[in-house]
C-alpha cells in the first residue's frame, strides 16, 4: 500500500503502524528518526510525519496538522500501535493518539523524546543555530545583525506567533540577501525561505493544541541536556506532567541515535 502524502515511511516490516511526529531536516544536528530505526530494527511500520505544502500551509492550525495526519493515517486502516514525538512534536503526538484512539477504539501508546512545550526562547535558539550554520554564506555582520535583531524581537514580541513571524521576516531579509550573493534566482531563494517558514510554523502552532491531558499517558525519554524537555522543571513539576520519566546520560542531540534509548523503546513497544 502506498504511503499517503503527509508521511514518510522508515520502514514497513510490520502490520502494525507506529508514528513519528518531528520536523526532519538534511543537516540539523539532532538525530532523527531514521537513526533511531537503525538502531532498533523494528518489527512494526515507522511512519513520519511531513509538513504540507508552503502553499497548503498558509492559514493552518495545529489541529489542522494533526488532522491532516490522523486522516491519511485512517483511511490506511492498519492498527496504530504507538505515537512518538521529539521535543515539541509530542505536543501533535499527544493530540494524534487521541484522535486515533477516538477512531480504532484504542488509544495508542504514547511515547515523547524531551517533550516539551512550543516555547519563545527554545524557538529563538534554533533560529540562532540556523544561522550560524549559514556561515559559510553569510558574511560575519549578518550573523550578528540577525542575532541582534531576533533578540530584539524576543524582548519586544511575547505572542510566539507573532515572534515566529518576526523571526522568519529576519531569515528572508538575510538569507535572501546571501541567497542572491551566490547567485541562487528569486525563485529558489523564496523556497528555502519557505521551507524555513514550515519549520518556524510547526513549533509555533504547537502552541494551539494543549497536551495537559494526553501527556499524563507518555512515557518521556529524557536526555540530559539542561535546557531541554522535563529537564528545566522542578522534580515535582516534571513528574507531575508526564505518566513516566526514563533518563539517559546523553544530549538532547544525541536521544533518537543512543542505543539504550533505541533498546528501551523497542521494549515499550514490544
């Protein structure tokens, strides 16, 4: 059976499906996905989730994301045996389970990797990282112009939508001008400006769907990374908001391509 347009399969050697909610780039430094597949050979169908369209995107809420995965996954049929999601994807993943529960009767398994919620600062540090990844294109007073100016917006704008906004209007006036630098067309500049806007949106619009309840079932993978996931929150508050809490001496980065982590997931699942 073909895999529908809002997932990506990692593998298909099992019946049953097992969902992935996270925003996967060529080059980003966290592991994703796919690594964590190689590590836990599954015995189940990995599928994960991709953003729609720039032009679909225009307009979309966070319930509309989850929507337009949980539908595609329906009309597959196969049984969901779990849903997982990095960092602030187990915000959609806590929402996802619990529309497909409504459907299949049975609630999936719900399992997140330093979940967290869709914040300004977290959002403002992958912009940042963003940018001093584009080193090589940008010119070392364009790097800082961005920094200043997202520091800026992070003390003047506390809606993180707006912020969102800002932020992707400082990406394009930086980026484009280093896109045009090397020669790239206004064509494929707006796309990759476009493709930044789909990230920036899916962090954002995390903050529409409200994971209070579903997170009281998840089993959290947390890494020990002190910015990241449970990890900023006081033992109670943490163990307050998730059902459980595994730890594993290693960086937020390196979660989904530990092989402990891949072991004990693999085990939920079995």
């Amino acid at each position: 059976m073909a895999v529908p347009g809002s997932w990506k399969s990692l593998t298909s050697d099992g019946k049953d499906l097992v969902l992935a909610v996270d925003f996967a780039v060529t080059g980003r430094p966290q592991a994703g996905f796919p690594e964590f597949v190689a590590l836990a050979h599954p015995q189940f169908s990995l599928w994960e989730t991709l953003p729609p369209a720039p032009e679909e995107d225009a307009g979309m809420t966070g319930a509309d994301y989850v929507e337009r995965w949980a539908q595609d996954v329906l009309r597959d049929g196969r049984p969901v045996r779990a849903v997982m999601g990095y960092c602030v994807g187990a915000v959609y993943a806590a929402a996802l389970a619990e529309r497909i529960g409504r459907s299949q009767g049975e609630t999936p398994v719900l399992i997140g990797f330093d979940p967290e919620l869709p914040r300004r600062d977290v959002v403002c540090h992958h912009f940042l990282t963003t940018m001093e990844g584009m080193s090589g294109l940008l010119k070392p007073e364009e790097i800082a112009h961005a920094q200043q100016a997202a520091g800026q917006a992070l003390t003047d704008e506390g809606d993180i939508k707006k912020f969102g906004e800002r932020l992707l209007e400082i990406f394009r006036e930086v980026g484009g001008a280093a896109f045009a630098r090397v020669g790239l067309d206004a064509k494929r500049s707006e796309e990759f400006v476009a493709t930044f806007g789909l990230f920036l949106h899916f962090f954002v619009r995390g903050s529409d769907l409200d994971p209070t309840a579903g997170w009281k079932s998840l089993t959290a993978m947390t890494s020990a990374t002190p910015t990241s996931g449970l990890n900023p929150l006081s033992e109670a508050d943490r163990a307050a908001r998730v059902a459980k809490e595994i730890r594993f001496p290693v960086e937020h980065a390196d979660l989904l391509r530990t092989p402990d982590v891949a072991t004990t997931v693999t085990g939920l699942l079995s």
